[in-house]
C-alpha cells in the first residue's frame, strides 16, 4: 500500500542523524497542496525516479506548481488539478554543525626523528563538520539509504585526517622534541588541507583540533632518563655536591639530638668522604709509581763506579768519563768496546777519552776535537 502523505516533516530525536528520507522505505504517493516543512537547520531536497529535482530551503511549502516550480515538471500535465497525487520522496539534510567527532590513528605512523631517528607515533584529537551542499552530499555518499548518521560517516573522515597527518609531519617536524611549538601549525595547516577533500562531498571542515601526538610507552621512557641524566651535568660536581650535603645533614641531626639519625648521617657522609679520600689517594700514588717507572728507566750504569746515575759525558759520583751511549738501547759503554753489553749492538769506530763514538776512518774526535791516536 502507497502511503499518502499530506504533512511532511522531520524531526531529530537522536542528533546523530545527518540524512532522512521520507519516507523511509522508498517513494511515497504525495498530492498537490500538501504541507512541506522544513526547519531552519534543514535543507529538503526532492528526488524522482532516482532523479533530484529540486533543493527546498527552510519554511512551510505547499506543494502547487505556482509556489515551486520544479513541480510542474514533476507532476505532469495530466495532474494538475488540486489534490493530484505524484509518487516521489523527500531527502531532509541537517545543516547543523557535528561537534565532538573523534579521530585517531589505528596504527602508529612511522616517523624518522632527526635525533631519535624511527620513531613510531600515535596521535589524535576532534573535528567537527556540517553540510554545506545537500545535493552534492546526498548524491555522493547517501545514496539510496533511508537514514544517514554522523557515525556512519565518522570512520571515513578519520581515514582521510590520518593519510593527510602523516604526509604533513614529515614535512613540518623534525625532531618530537618540537611538538610542543608546533601544535597549533600543525593544526592549522592541516585543516587547510583537509578542507578540500572534505568539499569535495559536500562537507565544510568547521573545526580541526589535535589533542596529542605521543610516541610510544618505551620511548617516553627513554626520553625521561635522557632528560635526568642533562639535569646531573658533571658526574663528579654531582658526587662532591651529595658528599657535602651528606655531612651537613649529619651536622644538623647531631645539634638537634637526633642520635640514631645522626649515627647513619654521620655515617654516610664520612663513608662517602673516606671513600673519595681512597679513590684521590690511589690515584696520586698510580701517578708516583709511574714518575719512578720513567726515572728509573732513564738511569744508565756507570762503567767505572757501577752505580746507576743519570746519562752524561761524565759519572757525577766517580768522575771519570762514561763513554759512549749505544746508539740501538741508550745503554752506557766502556771506551773500546765494540758490542753493547746491553743488547749487543755491534760498533763502529773508536771511542775517545771524552767518550764520544769516533767514526771509523776520522782521525779526530767530532765532539773535543782530540786527535785520535
């Protein structure tokens, strides 16, 4: 049976419908003269034969062909008379704006982070939409339902928010250290960019908000202790710095009376003290053996007295000259030697009374000049 309809109007008990047709379960038989309502947040346009005909703005309409004029040729000449009936159905449009829809992404967007390098990044936020042209919308994503929800539509605007997000951070961000700064252009930017892929099915972008973008639990973590290790500085003014404030500690809890307190203070602080007093104390007696390793190995033997004294021309405890030193060890040697008693060096020449090396073939000394004889 065709339902006649004689009042056509539409209510939104629920506010989450975006589109209802009237009526709902296809084309209805509608007559000339009959009453059309359409409120101030609401657009009706008609539809034929799966055909629209005609976009009706708030008001009460009735249905001639002198008030609207598409109707003439809906009707048809044979129906012109009062009451004639035509079949067609009604598609109401809400104009008011959607608040409250959420976005958010599903799976992390890998972002290369100039100093954390790959970082994966969740982000989301809320956009709020209205429809600014009702044909446009109905024809493109309504369709031939009798009823269309903000929640039906949701889930497809978050799509296309994610794919733009995640082309606009790598080209605006570097470093997640700069989100902060940068928020608000990020949102800025990206509901210029969404606005025309929202357009193009009839939708206005009224609001764009980006609530958080965070990376992952780990590398929050990360972050945190990086963040504490810079408020230390230098590890060594950090360990002087808790030293001291140790034995003050101590120092106040023994003037306040407290004695188990000031047993541990004290005890923590001198502890702390003794401590850094041996770590000082080895290190200064590392770098004095290693002053005596040097000195000792710069010692030659004196081949007259034996005894071991610094190099020179002559023995600053017996005198008499030292001799040449080998030219392979350093080591000291006695005037005509011809091998290093050290490492056996084999040498050249004659050696002079002054202990200089003569070169083979010289017949005087190339340090005193001494003839050689």
């Amino acid at each position: 049976m065709v339902k006649k309809l004689e009042i056509i109007e539409w209510l939104d008990d629920t506010g989450k419908e975006i589109v209802h047709r009237e009526p709902q379960s296809g084309s209805g038989e509608f007559r000339i003269g009959s009453q059309l309502v359409v409120r101030e947040s609401q657009e009706a346009v008609f539809f034929r034969d799966g055909k629209a005909m005609g976009v009706l703005g708030p008001g009460r309409h009735t249905l001639t062909t002198q008030n609207i004029p598409f109707l003439t040729e809906l009707v048809g000449m044979a129906f012109e008379g009062e009451g004639s009936p035509f079949r067609a159905e009604v598609y109401y449009v809400s104009k008011k704006t959607f608040v409250d829809m959420k976005w958010g992404t599903k799976e992390p967007i890998i972002f290369r982070d100039k100093e954390l390098a790959m970082v994966r990044l969740r982000a989301f936020g809320q956009f709020s939409i209205k429809v600014n042209e009702s044909l446009l919308f109905v024809n493109k994503l309504v369709g031939t339902e009798g009823r269309y929800t903000a929640d039906a539509i949701e889930g497809f605007l978050k799509g296309v928010i994610i794919s733009r997000l995640a082309d606009l951070l790598g080209e605006t961000l570097e470093s997640i250290f700069d989100l902060a700064r940068v928020y608000d252009e990020i949102g800025t930017l990206g509901k210029a960019r969404l606005a025309d892929d929202f357009e193009k099915y009839g939708i206005q972008l009224v609001d764009f908000y980006i609530n958080a973008i965070t990376p992952p639990e780990e590398v929050q973590k990360r972050i945190d202790e990086r963040s504490s290790m810079g408020a230390l500085g230098d590890m060594n003014a950090y360990m002087r710095y808790k030293t001291a404030t140790a034995i003050s500690d101590a120092a106040q809890n023994e003037s306040g009376g407290g004695g188990a307190a000031t047993g541990v203070g004290l005890g923590a602080g001198v502890g702390m003290g003794a401590t850094m007093a041996q770590m000082m104390t080895q290190s200064l007696n590392q770098g004095q053996s290693q002053q005596g390793a040097a000195a000792a190995a710069a010692l030659v033997v004196c081949p007259s007295c034996k005894k071991q004294v610094p190099p020179a021309k002559f023995c600053p405890e017996c005198g008499k000259a030292m001799g040449a030193s080998c030219p392979k060890c350093g080591a000291a040697i006695a005037n005509g030697a011809k091998f290093c008693p050290e490492c056996g060096q084999k040498l050249g020449g004659q050696t002079c009374s002054c202990g200089a090396e003569i070169p083979s073939g010289s017949k005087f000394c190339p340090d005193c000049g001494k003839k050689v004889e």
